[in-house]
C-alpha cells in the first residue's frame, strides 16, 4: 500500500481491485506523484500476470483538485482506457464537484470506460466484480 496524506493507493487482491482513498485538495505535483506510483503497481501486476482493469476512488475525503492535476488524471484515465481490457471505475462518496470532475476527466479521455457513482462502498465493490 502507497500511503501519502493526500491519498492511499493499494491493489485489493481479494476483489481483483485498484483502491484510491483521496483526501484534501490535489495540485498537480501531487497528481503527478499519485499517477506514477499508480503506474509502478499496475506495472507490477501486470508483470506477475494481473490486469489491472479495475479501479474504485473513495471520494468522502476528497477536495478539489486543480485544472492541471485534473488534465493529469485524465491522461492516466487515457492510458488505462487504451491499455486495457473493458476498464470499469466506481467511485463512492463524491459531492457534486468531484461528479463533475469526474465526468470531466472521462469525458477528455475520449475511451469507453464504464463509470458509475455510488454512496455504498458494498454496490460499488458489487458492480466491479461483475
């Protein structure tokens, strides 16, 4: 597990799953660091085998990131979207900006990635698995 006070990153292998818990406010340095240790474990997984087409955000702590760290995460979205096979995102607890955020970056991805919003972190983990 990648653990920074703005975020904690870590493959939950029981469900086959990329967890993101966000906390505060992103600039894009931070986006820029969160993106790379992203990429260093889906590189490992990937690596041993794993396709890493999963992911789920949990949003409840989350601030607002910046115009930039919101163009970072959209390429990353981008490179999953190309890369991978039928890639799903859940995100759980997101107020209105982060939806709008959200829907931002996949929309500047321009790659079918299902997305949907939960407020259940069960529903979210549910759908995913499907």
């Amino acid at each position: 597990m990648t653990k920074d006070a703005s975020y904690d990153l870590w493959w939950d292998s029981e469900n086959k799953i990329l967890r993101v818990k966000m906390y505060g406010d992103h600039d894009e340095k931070l986006a820029e660091k969160f993106v790379k240790e992203a990429q260093v474990i889906m590189d490992e997984l990937k690596a041993k085998g794993i396709n890493v087409n999963r992911a789920l955000y949990d949003l409840t702590q989350a601030g607002r990131p910046s115009l930039k760290a919101r163009l970072i995460y959209a390429k990353l979205g981008k490179q999953m979207a190309v890369k991978l096979k039928d890639p799903k995102i859940a995100y759980v607890g997101a107020d209105l900006f982060n939806v709008t955020v959200a829907s931002f970056i996949h929309s500047l991805a321009h790659y079918k990635i299902q997305m949907k919003f939960y407020s259940s972190m069960n529903e979210a983990v549910d759908w995913l698995k499907e």
